[in-house]
C-alpha cells in the first residue's frame, strides 16, 4: 500500500506531525511519501527537515492508493481537489482549528496504523459544482468547486444586484454583498455563516444562500442537485462584482456575464476511518449540543 502525506507545513512546523506519521505507517509496512500539497512563495523562510525527502505531487499521485493530508480545512480543501484528478481518496488530519473536513485529529495519529485492515477505511463520494463563465457565447472561466463558488461585491460597491433562474424562469432577485452557490460539503463553511441550512455532506443538492441582501424575503433555496442555476448582474451596472470557487483567485465580472453552475460528473472521494459519524462532527467542531452520547 502506498500512501502520500501531504502537509501544510506553515502548520505543521518542521513537519514533526508528518514525520511522527510516517514512523507509524511504516511500521505497519506502509510505503509513504511525502509531497508538499502547494508551492511554498519565493521569499518563503521555512527550514524543513532536510531528513524528509519531499516528492512532486503530481508526479506519485498515479500510483498512490491513498493521500494524507495534514492541515486545516483550506489545505485538505486544496489537496483534495488535486487527488480528485487521479481518482485518490483523501483521509483528512487536523493541524489546523477547525478541521472540518478531518476524520483525524493530531492527537490521534496512531489511529492512522488501522488503514492496513481490511474494510476499515470508509470511503465517501461528495458531489462537487461545476462553474463556468459565459461572456459573449464564449467561456472565460471555469472551475469545479467541492466547497462553494460565490459571488461578491468589489471592495468599493455598496451592493450588486443579483439575478438567479434556472429554465428561463426568474427564481430569486436581490441587491446584497452577494450570493453563494454550495455543495452539501460547502453548507458548513461559508454559507453556513451567512445564515444557510446544514446539509448532510454526502447528500446530493445544490444550496443558494443571499449575503447580507437588502431584502427581508430573500432566504435560502435547496435545489434538486439537476439543477441548472444561471446568475447574472444588470446589463447596466458600473458596480464590481467577482466570482471565487472555493475560495480561490476572484475572478472580475463584466456586467453581461452569465454565470452557470450545476453538478458536475466529477466527485471527490474522502476516507472515513469511522471514529465519528457526521453529527458528532458538527457538535464537536461548530459547538452544538454539549450532550453527545
């Protein structure tokens, strides 16, 4: 079995997590490697250890059976998007505060010897959102989001002005700072701030959420995960709006875009290793109901 360990390391520091992992998977004869998820900025001062060999990424992703990550929900989001190419399973670790999306704290490290065992890892399929920017008939962007693809205001603008059909039939309309568009997985980051339903994550639909709309009737849709959902600005609007799929590089709107999203054919597979179910998750990481049983 062969399994890559992919950390942050601006958290975990010197590696010491990922170094204290592979010491127990090899022990349980499992060949790792280590890949750094991300490149680290020029003007980076990190001092890694120079008894870690680091790997490209892509390069052992092909014939890898598994992808650790180790970090926050940014890092495993960004890792997992990466695996989700090669079809590979991510097992989340948390090194970061959240860590939503981890099955493993850093505390329990020595859980990770179990995935030698037949039928204990639990694998999970989250339906992710394709997004695509039309401009004139011609796409200008696209990205697949595991997370959310949302669409805001410019530093400058008060509020825009958002439009959101599907079939040609107007579903909702509002001036705000903007509007998310989430998986299931993506209901409990952002949209979930901005006042959206909690959607078990391995459900299959699509989640709008309004921010902060001027509008005392503008609430949450869940839709049918079929649904196509088209966004758009006024025509004539000197307001700046962006798009950022899970939180990556906004893209600039120009006032006739139109903005398509609906489910894409791709997944992204999460190893569970079974230690909590979804709604201990939940009561353990966002502070909900202190009487777990």
């Amino acid at each position: 079995m062969k399994v890559i360990l992919a950390p942050n390391p601006y958290r975990d520091w010197n590696l010491k997590t990922v170094r204290e992992a592979m010491q127990i998977l090899n022990g349980v004869g499992v060949e790792t490697v280590v890949c750094l998820p991300f490149s680290l900025s020029a003007n980076s001062r990190l001092d890694l250890p120079k008894e870690v060999q680091l790997f490209d990424l892509e390069s052992e992703l092909p014939s890898a059976d598994l992808l650790i990550c180790f970090g926050g929900d940014g890092t495993i989001l960004h890792a997992a998007k990466r695996a989700n190419q090669y079809s590979k399973p991510v097992l989340g670790v948390n090194v970061g505060s959240v860590g939503f999306m981890a099955d493993v704290e850093h505390t329990e490290l020595a859980a990770l010897k179990q995935i030698v065992s037949p039928n204990a890892l639990q694998m999970e399929s989250r339906m992710m959102i394709e997004a695509k920017v039309l401009r004139g008939g011609r796409i200008v962007f696209e990205d697949l989001a595991l997370n959310d693809a949302v669409v805001t205001k410019g530093a400058i603008a008060r509020v825009i002005d958002v439009s959101v059909a599907s079939g040609g039939q107007e579903i909702t309309a509002f001036s705000g700072d903007g509007v998310i568009i989430a998986t299931p997985t993506g209901s409990t980051a952002y949209s979930l701030s901005a006042g959206g339903p909690i959607i078990e994550p391995t459900a299959h639909s699509i989640v709008l959420t309004p921010i902060c709309a001027h509008a005392l009737w503008a609430k949450s849709f869940v839709f049918d995960s079929n649904r196509e959902l088209v966004i758009t600005l006024p025509t004539r609007t000197n307001k700046i709006a962006y798009l950022s799929v899970d939180g990556g590089q906004a893209f600039r709107l120009n006032a006739t875009d139109k903005i398509i999203l609906k489910k894409s054919a791709c997944s992204t597979k999460f190893a569970r290793l079974g230690k909590r179910n979804f709604f201990q998750l939940l009561n353990q990481k966002l502070g909900g109901s202190s009487h777990e049983k």
